[in-house]
C-alpha cells in the first residue's frame, strides 16, 4: 500500500509540474478520490478474516474501515451503518455521518 501511494503521488507531482493542458491536470487529479478509495477496499480486505471479537464494536478504526468499505461497495459511496457497531461520527478518524457522501 505504500508503494500505491508513493507511486500515485509521485504521478500527481509530475502531472502538475509538466502538464501544459489544465483539463489534463484536473482529469489526474480528479482520479484520487476514486483511487483512495479502491486503496481503502482492498486494505479491507487484508482483514476480512479478523476475529470480530478483537475488533470490538466501540467505532475504532477497524470498524470505520469495515463501514466506509462495505458502503463504497454496497451503498453507492454513501455512510452507511452497521447494526452491530456503535459508531459515532464525531469519534472517527474521518467524521463521515451515515446519509453523507465518502
């Protein structure tokens, strides 16, 4: 995942610094949302298999991860919720409410 990262940045700093063609330059940068995204995706998947137990329920960072993903997936990129956990927006990493556009 680094190395995605490393990589799109060092590709955004070049599109900015060398493009002559602005609608180029915002068509790059218009690709980072959808990226980071797809990024946060698979890093759930790397935990798929998590004992829940471990987990928790309490909204930590695990969870978020759990919702934003299964909501990009699921739920057209838009907060959804999780009967299971108890997640407050204004205790995650992001703030993103349920009803709120990723």
């Amino acid at each position: 995942m680094n190395n995605d990262i490393a990589t799109f940045k060092k590709f955004m700093a070049q599109v900015t610094k060398s493009s002559a063609d602005p609608s180029f330059v915002m068509a790059a940068k218009s690709l980072e949302h959808a990226y980071f995204n797809n990024l946060l995706i698979a890093l759930e998947g790397y935990f798929v298999h998590r004992v829940r137990a471990i987990e928790l329920k309490d909204g930590n960072a695990m969870n978020e991860v759990r919702v934003i993903s299964g909501s990009l997936m699921l739920n057209g990129g838009v907060m959804g919720t999780d009967s299971t956990i108890k997640m407050k927006p204004e205790n995650t990493v992001l703030k993103i409410g349920v009803g709120e556009k990723i």
